[in-house]
C-alpha cells in the first residue's frame, strides 16, 4: 500500500487518536515556543509529570482523569508562583524535586491499584491509539481555548516575559500575564496527559518547537511552523506506527527528534559552508 492509502486506513480505523495527535501536537507546539524562548523546559517536564500524577491519582480513586490532572497541574502552578519570589533556592531546584515526587509518587499509587502492566503502562506513558470520545473531548474543550487565548493575548505576555521593562512603561502587569500563561500551559498538560502521556507531551513542547526555532527567529514565523512540524511529525509517525506495527507514542517522539537532529545537522553545514564561501570570496581572514 501507498503511504496515502496507509494514512487514510489509520485516519478510518482510529479516528480519535488522529484527531488527539493533531490537535495535541497544534496546541503544546505553539506553547512550547514560548517555553522553550524563556527557557523554562524544567517547567513543561515538572507539569508533564505532575499531570500524569494527578491522572494516576483520579484512576486509583475512581473520578474523573481530567479533574486530578487539573487540581495536580493547578497545585504546581501555584507553588511555582509563590516560590519564584520567596524561595531562596534556584527554580530548577523545585521544578526538580517536583519531577521526582511526581515520578515516584505515580508508581507508587499504581502499584497498588491492582491494574495490569498494560494499564499501567498506558496510565504513564500514553496511548493514543486507544484515545476515545472522552480523551477527544478533553483535548478539544481545553487545548483549543487555551491556544485561542494564548494567540489572543500574545503581545502582553511576550513583554511580560522578554522585555518587562517595555512593559511597565506600557502599564502591562507582567506578574499577572505571566501567571495566566502557566494557568492555560497547566490547564493544556492536564488536558493532554491521559492519551498523550508526559513524555509524548514533553516531546511537543520542547522538540518540535525548538526545530521550529531552527528555521526562523521572529516570534509569529515561529509560532506558525512549529504548528506546522507538529502536524508534520505526528502524520509521519502515526504512518510509520501503522505501517511497521510499532507502539505508537514512542514512534511518534522517534520522528519528531530525527527531525530535530536532521534540522540541526543541515544547520550546522549550511553554515559551514557560508563560512568556507565567505572565506574563499577573499571577504573573511584566511
């Protein structure tokens, strides 16, 4: 079969997990341009975690994975608002020591939960092909209206977070703006956790947009072809899944990682060879 034929086969046998791939790798692209611009990537893989926890926690209690992600993701953006202006410690340090609790803490409540392996492997680490109505649902009532308001209120929380001195003299409330980016960031995670699992989640907000970053610098270019590659990468990595029988999120972070090497590699020799050109023009010192 062709690769159209194989796409469209998957596109009618799992609709749902087409569906939660696009709309996840959409969303957590154009959030992760943000991320990884401010260099907070400790903060997506802490509310990966913490949101995976949470879900861990719903399913062991019985009610609804989307509550525990969210009241889990909300805890987290809240210590980190109250510790980034007490704590005496480096951020890094609590974002750390979040991962592991929440790591940890996930394992043990599902050990002890009575599910068999392949529940809990598809609790912690995802499984998009076996998103349902519900998983669909969570993704679009929360990923959508958060990337709406994040490409609503762009320009307030770009000075907020990279130019606050502009901001003050505009009378933007940098605290605020910022504080609200990690409330839509947490409330996106939560959202994501139960079929794309904290790695594939990390993954689209970190791996993707930094490809994006590779090709252009400026702020709604990026933003653009971030979405774009992570449409881009989970078509191909849902196909290649399909069409190789492989487990389908690891596949999926597989593609999206050969695309950020082969972008670094092919960036590394286009400047290699501008400088061997501009050196050989007699522009440049020999």
């Amino acid at each position: 079969m062709s690769l159209l034929q194989d796409a469209l086969e998957f596109v009618r046998l799992f609709p749902e997990a087409t569906v939660c791939g696009l709309v996840m790798a959409v969303v957590c692209a154009a959030f992760g341009v943000l991320v990884v611009l401010r260099r907070i990537v400790f903060v997506s893989i802490a509310l990966s975690e913490a949101a995976t926890l949470g879900l861990a926690w719903a399913l062991v209690r019985h009610f609804p994975p989307l509550a525990g992600s969210a009241l889990v993701s909300a805890a987290v953006v809240v210590l980190l608002a109250l510790s980034s202006r007490r704590s005496r410690l480096p951020q890094d340090v609590l974002l750390g020591a979040i991962f592991l609790l929440a790591s940890s803490a996930s394992v043990l409540l599902v050990s002890q939960s009575g599910f068999g392996l392949e529940e809990v492997k598809a609790m912690l680490y995802g499984d998009l092909v076996v998103c349902g109505r519900q998983d669909r649902q969570a993704l679009v009532l929360t990923g959508l209206p958060a990337l709406a308001a994040l490409l609503l209120f762009l320009r307030p929380t770009f000075l907020a977070f990279f130019d606050r001195e502009a901001a003050q003299v505009m009378g933007i409330r940098c605290w605020f703006w910022e504080w609200l980016f990690f409330v839509l960031l947490g409330t996106v995670v939560s959202g994501a956790a139960k079929s794309g699992g904290a790695l594939l989640v990390f993954c689209d907000l970190v791996v993707v947009p930094a490809a994006a970053l590779l090709l252009t610098r400026r702020l709604w270019p990026a933003l653009l072809t971030a979405m774009a590659l992570g449409v881009a990468t989970t078509g191909a990595g849902l196909v290649v899944a399909y069409r190789a029988d492989l487990p389908c999120n690891p596949t999926l972070i597989g593609v999206a990682c050969l695309t950020l090497a082969a972008l670094v590699v092919a960036r590394g020799l286009w400047g290699g060879m501008r400088a061997l050109l501009y050196r050989t023009s007699g522009k440049g010192p020999v």
